[in-house]
C-alpha cells in the first residue's frame, strides 16, 4: 500500500440511462431503464430515478417493469456510450499514462505517473478531483461521475462509491483501516452472495469481524488461497499496480432468442451474421484469433460450448464462419435452441496462415442461466416491437433489434431526428428532439414510411 493518495477511481453514474437522459430532453429527471426490453431481458442500467423503485443491475426486465412500470425501458446504443467514454479516458490519459480501463465507465488512473506534478495532499487532491469531474461534466455534454482517490485500487474504489452520484471522496493514508472497519463485508471484491452468506454463519457481517477471524477457520469457509486474500484486504493491504493494457482475451457475440429456434437454416443465417461482426470487431482492433469457439444453450438453460483451433490467426470471416458452422453442424439441436452464440480467443496482432491443427470440443455448463431479451412493448407502444434479432456484442443484456427498437435514433424527411418511442402492429411512434433541444412533440407512422429511416449517432 502506498504512503500517498495517488490512485484514482473514477466511475461513471449510471452510465448508460445518464446517456440517453442526456440525449432525450423528455427522460430527463425520469426513471429510465436500459437493457433487454423483454420478458427474457436483463437490466445493463438503470437511472437513480428508477433505483428508488428498487431497479439494480442485472435484474431481470419483467421484474423491472413489475417495480416500476412508468420507467422507458430502451435498448442500448454502444456507439454513442463508446463516444463517450473515449472523450473521458483521453480526459485521463492526459493527467496520467497509466489508466486502467475496466469498462466503458470505469477506470483507474495512477498520479504518481501524472504528466505534470500533482500536488498529493489532502486540499491538493480534492481540488484536482473536482477539476477532473468538471472536466468530465463539459466534454461530454451533462454526465456525472465520483471519483474516489485512496492509496490502493481497494480503497479508490470503495471511495468512489461513498458519495454516489457525482461523488468525491479521498481517502487520507493513515486512515485506511479504520475507514473500511464498520462497512460490510461484502464491499471487499470476491465477497459476492454466496461468500457473504458463508461469512454470515460465522458471524462476520462487517470487515473490522473479518479481522477477528483466525485463519485456519476463515481457510475452512471460504478456501485457503480466498482466505489469505480476504484477510490481506480486510486490513486495508491492496500492492496492485495500476496496468495501463490489458489484453484483451476474447471476442464474442451472442443472442437469446423470444421463442426458441428450431430452423437450422435460420440457425446458420444468424451464425452467419455473428461471425461477420465478430470478425469486424477483430479487424477494427487489428487482432487476429486462433480458436473458434460457439455457445449453444438449449431450452431446458443446458448449455454446451464447441471450440476449434486453426494451426494460424486470422481475422477472415470466411473462416470464422466455416469452423462455426461445422462446429454447429456437430451438435442436435432439434430440440431448438434459446441462445446461439460465436466467439473467438487467442488473440495476436500477428497474421499467420488459417489451417486447422486441432478440434478441442468443450462442454462447459454455464453457470449463469440467466434469461434475456426479446423485443417487446416499448414506452407508448401498442405492440411488441418487430424486426429481426441483432447481438448486443460482448453484453448479455438480450438481443438488440436493428428495426424500430425503443431509444434507437431516427430522423424524418419533414420533423427531423428523433428517437423510437415504441413500435408494433406496423407503427413506429417518435419523440422528435435531440440533446440540444426542448423536451420534443410525438408522432406515429408507418413502419414502412419511406420518410423515416434509422439515423447514426455517436
């Protein structure tokens, strides 16, 4: 642990529903869910005017609308969360060299790295946070994020979420220990529900119990390596360094069906579909992969993976797609399919020649059974959302449609952009404004109105 507060925790709040209230006037100071619109759909985001209904992350869509049934549930727009968080890590990389992405919204920064002196103390480090959040707030047009410094990447964390949202918060050096004392056990990271439960027989519901703990009895509960890891934070001890890369692993996309999916030939067009984007992500990062893996879960939640390794790397989506269609081909999927999924792994900046060298079949059940997303009934729908099923990359919030899917953004040739309000029985209804406009009237058309069409935004 270091003597100085010089790493940052920065996250943004609630980032994807702070997005689209920044960017629909109308939703603004409203309660706003972002994710899998269905009755299979999971929760990505959810606005703090919809946690008070008591919507949370990965919370199940239907059991979001039950809590809170006014919320505008739409579907996410990655392009325009990328733009936005690439304005905010330039913004940090620009204090710092070491940043450490976690996610679109979540970074650690390490001052001791900072480009020009930073002044460390207690005053010195407040006013730079609050420079930084500002800094944030104007370059992305209204969003918020807290930030927490601290001497370890434990603390900076823990700190950023004290004063949530638009929290700041230092950690003095020194203070470490008594700080996190009172707090649960479960602020410590690898103490999920199940971890928490096991230290509740015990009697540890707070950190500073944790500490009382003898080993040889926290070993029993939790696992030896787990225990020595728990303990070590429990008592504030986090020597991890801030990485500025971090490879990445893997590539994939995936999508959970409304109804499962018996057709094998539409199994092979959205398989088809699936390697085309999942080869774009690769060429767009200039990585090539040497195995191909796809995700098959049945409609009794059983799901198995196949991969194969080619004996080169290639990002060639003609590849891609024959060893996942062969590797799909090995599988009975007559009895349907809920999820289809196809990824890639072993990542290389290195081209070399696409010839197989081995068939690694896999059966790897999956843990997570947790159901996704269909289109459906959008914020002023009638109907249930039409249109062909697309991925929503990497993230298993449920399938995005590329049609009229609420929160998409469109414009018309007369009224001007807009965004999906809802969609359904061969209607597509909108809410014409952008960011930069008062909140927008609504008006319904044809699904087919050769004066409405799908607009880019980033």
């Amino acid at each position: 642990m270091r003597r100085e507060a010089s790493v940052l925790h920065l996250d943004l709040d609630a980032f994807y529903a702070s997005v689209e209230q920044r960017d629909k006037p109308s939703l603004r100071g409203k309660p706003v869910v972002v994710g899998g619109v269905g009755q299979r759909g999971v929760v990505a985001t959810a606005s703090y005017e919809a946690r008070v209904f008591g919507v949370r992350s990965a919370m199940p869509s239907h059991e979001a609308r039950r809590r809170c049934p006014n919320a505008a549930f739409m579907v996410p727009r990655f392009d325009v969360y990328r733009t936005a968080s690439a304005q905010v890590m330039g913004l940090l990389r620009a204090l710092s060299p070491l940043v450490e992405p976690l996610s679109l919204d979540e970074a650690f920064v390490d001052l001791r790295a900072a480009t020009e002196p930073v002044d460390l103390s207690l005053p010195g480090l407040t006013a730079l946070v609050q420079r930084l959040k500002d800094d944030v707030h104007e370059v992305t047009g209204g969003l918020t994020a807290s930030v927490g410094a601290a001497s370890s990447k434990f603390l900076a964390k823990i700190a950023s979420e004290l004063e949530k949202p638009d929290g700041l918060c230092v950690v003095e050096p020194g203070t470490e220990v008594d700080r996190i004392g009172p707090m649960g056990v479960g602020v410590i990271f690898g103490v999920g529900p199940v971890t928490r439960e096991r230290l509740d027989r015990i009697g540890v519901r707070t950190v500073a119990d944790l500490r009382q703990v003898e080993p040889a009895e926290l070993a029993q509960v939790v696992g030896k390596a787990h225990a020595e890891t728990l303990a070590g934070l429990a008592w504030a001890r986090d020597d991890r360094p801030v990485e500025a890369e971090r490879e990445a692993k893997s590539i994939s996309t995936e999508d959970t069906f409304a109804t499962d999916v018996t057709d094998s030939a539409e199994l092979s067009d959205i398989l088809r579909r699936h390697a085309r984007q999942v080869a774009a992500r690769l060429t767009a990062a200039q990585l090539f992969a040497r195995t191909v893996t796809i995700k098959v879960r049945h409609p009794d939640f059983s799901t198995l993976t196949r991969a194969r390794t080619l004996r080169g790397a290639t990002d060639r989506v003609d590849v891609i797609t024959g060893v996942a269609q062969s590797l799909l081909d090995a599988l009975d999927v007559s009895g349907g399919v809920r999820l289809l999924g196809v990824g890639v792994t072993g990542l290389t900046d290195l081209l070399q020649d696409d010839l197989f060298t081995s068939d690694a079949p896999a059966e790897e059940p999956d843990p997570s059974a947790t159901p996704n997303a269909e289109p459906e009934l959008a914020p002023g729908s009638t109907a249930a959302v039409v249109g062909p099923e697309e991925a929503s990359e990497e993230h298993a919030f449920g399938p995005v449609t590329p049609g009229w899917a609420p929160g998409l953004d469109v414009e018309h040739d007369l009224h001007g952009p807009g965004w999906v309000w809802g969609a359904g029985r061969s209607r597509v209804t909108v809410r014409f404004e952008t960011r930069d406009t008062p909140p927008g009237p609504v008006r319904t058309f044809a699904d087919d109105d050769p004066a409405l069409r799908l607009r880019v935004v980033s």
